[in-house]
C-alpha cells in the first residue's frame, strides 16, 4: 500500500450542473465556481474539469491552470480535519518537531498527505501566530498549544472516527 494513495472517490456529475448553471458563459466566474465546487466535493476532481470550461467557454488548458496556479485549490481530496503543525522558530525551539514526528507516526503519513480513511490531511505551516502557545498545532479552526506528546495523542483522539480508533480493537 502506497503512502498518501487515496482511494478514488466516484463524483457524481450531476451534483456539478446546478453550481455551473448559475455560471453559464461567465468567464470572469471561474474562482468562484471553481470554490463552490470544491466546497461540494472538498477537491476540484479531474473529470470536473471539461465541463466547467464547456460552461464558461474556456479551454480545459485554462481551467486547470487557474486551479493549478492558486494555493486555495487542491486536486486530490482532503481530510475531514485539516492539522496544520506551527514550524517556526519559537514553535522550533519549543519542540513542534516531536509535534510532528508523533503526527506522522501514528496518522503514517507525511506533510502534505492525506490518511486513506481521508480523515485527515497533515501540513506544515510557517506560523500560526500563537508563539506564546507553542509549540503549537491547528486542527481545522481549534488551536492546540504548549504541546507535549501525551497532550498531541490526547488531541488526535478527539478526532478520531467514531466506528473505529486506529490500532484498538473496540469500535
């Protein structure tokens, strides 16, 4: 099993035509419908493609451009919740490297990747602007600070899908 190989999910183009019926023929609309698709789909799936720029009469070349160029997009599919672990200095100083390193352990993905039960998406961000909490870590809005590794694992359970924790038996 390959790390961050997440398991294709079939999208439903049906659920695509109404966003693209409010922007028919609109070029100057592609950002916003390009958000409100992935806001549908938590991604801008590849098959998704084709018939934005048939509606907004552009090229695919030219919606997969824009999808690329742009931070906001992303073109695989994300987590549930999203832990964003703080990597600067005073987060560095104060071990957010344990931080991440219990991370990636127990989720057994790297930064930038998504566990195959797609709930969760681990990044790295440069700072979070909680220096006097860090080493500090984000999990989709909440902020977590003067992390140690009991208090990381304590988190991550909070997280954790109901049917079933990852290495127990009980569900």
């Amino acid at each position: 099993m390959a790390v961050n190989e997440v398991p294709q999910q079939e999208v439903s183009l049906n659920e695509l035509e109404p966003i693209l019926e409010g922007f028919k023929g609109e070029k100057w609309a592609l950002i916003p419908l390009l958000q409100q698709v992935q806001e549908k789909y938590g991604y801008i799936p590849p098959e998704t493609i084709e018939p934005i720029a048939r509606s907004l009469r552009l090229f695919p070349s030219e919606v997969q451009g824009v999808v690329t160029f742009y931070s906001q997009f992303y073109t695989t599919p994300r987590g549930r919740n999203i832990i964003r672990v703080c990597r600067g200095t005073a987060c560095h100083v104060r071990g957010s490297g344990s931080v991440l390193k219990i991370l990636k352990q127990n989720l057994e993905v790297e930064p930038g990747e998504t566990t195959l039960d797609l709930n969760y998406t681990l990044e790295t961000v440069a700072c979070l602007g909680a220096c006097f909490l860090a080493p500090t870590m984000m999990v989709n809005r909440e902020y977590y600070g003067k992390l140690a590794p009991p208090r990381v694992m304590s988190v991550l359970k909070q997280y954790a899908p109901s049917k079933k924790e990852k290495g127990h038996g009980e569900g």
